[in-house]
C-alpha cells in the first residue's frame, strides 16, 4: 500500500495574491536597490480571509483579515504609493532552492515561484509583470 503524500498536490489554479513593492529605507543597504522596489510582501487569499505575510528584517509579520466583497485591498495599497502585481499563489510538492531568507525569497515561496535569477523586489516585480505581458506563466508545471 502506497502511504499518503506528506502535502497536497500542487494547486495548478492557485488562490489570488497581491505583491506589494514598496520603498522602504530603514535599513541602510536598501538604499542600494531600484527606488519604489527595495522591500516586497504579500497578501493571499485563502478562502474568506486575506492572509498578509510581511517578511521584515528582525520578524515576519503575519495578519488575517476577512474579506470584505465592497473593500478594494490593491487599490487601498496602490492609493499609499505602493506597486501591486495581481497574480496567483500556488502550491508547490518539490522543494524550493536553497537561497539567503530575504522579503523576495520569502514572497516567492508564498507564491511558490522557484525562480534562482529573482533576488530582488524589482527583478520580482519583472518576472511577474514580464509573464503576463508575454501570455505566459511564472510557475513551471
């Protein structure tokens, strides 16, 4: 007998996901990265809820909102100068690169985008942008 799989099978449809780029220069080696792209995060979401996972340096913050059917969330992001991609989070079963935890390493693991040559929020933000403008998809198969 075949045991069960540890996770569930990938998601191919995916659950509706905005990815936030904002400027941010708390930090003083941000001040390095493209202006309006030096911190990512992302809201998911999971059935009835917004899931919102911020990957900062000293913690992640993780929040849960319900969603409200009449509350435009990328618009409310957008109306405070925020770049929003509109994409999808799947799930994945392979196991993603080994790389350093940054906000864009976190975002694509919630995405489960497993793209090496992505490391920063403005490579993100073309890779995202760069699929739909071309027809195509940022996961593989």
């Amino acid at each position: 007998m075949k045991p069960a799989p540890l996770f569930d099978p990938p998601d191919r449809e995916g659950r509706p996901a905005l990815v936030v780029f904002c400027d941010g220069v708390e930090l003083w080696w941000l001040r390095f990265l493209k202006p309006g792209f030096r911190h990512v995060f992302v809201a998911v979401r999971d059935g009835g809820v917004w899931v919102t996972v911020d990957p900062l340096s000293p913690h992640t913050e993780v929040a849960v909102q319900p969603v409200d059917p009449a509350f435009d969330l990328a618009g409310w992001f957008r109306a405070r100068g925020h770049v929003v991609v509109e994409t999808v989070a799947r799930r994945r079963r392979d196991p993603a690169p080994l790389a350093p935890f940054t906000c864009v390493e976190a975002v694509k693991r919630v995405l489960g985008l497993p793209d090496r040559g992505v490391l920063t929020p403005w490579q993100l933000f073309r890779r995202l942008t760069a699929d739909r403008r071309n027809g195509g998809s940022a996961w593989p198969a």
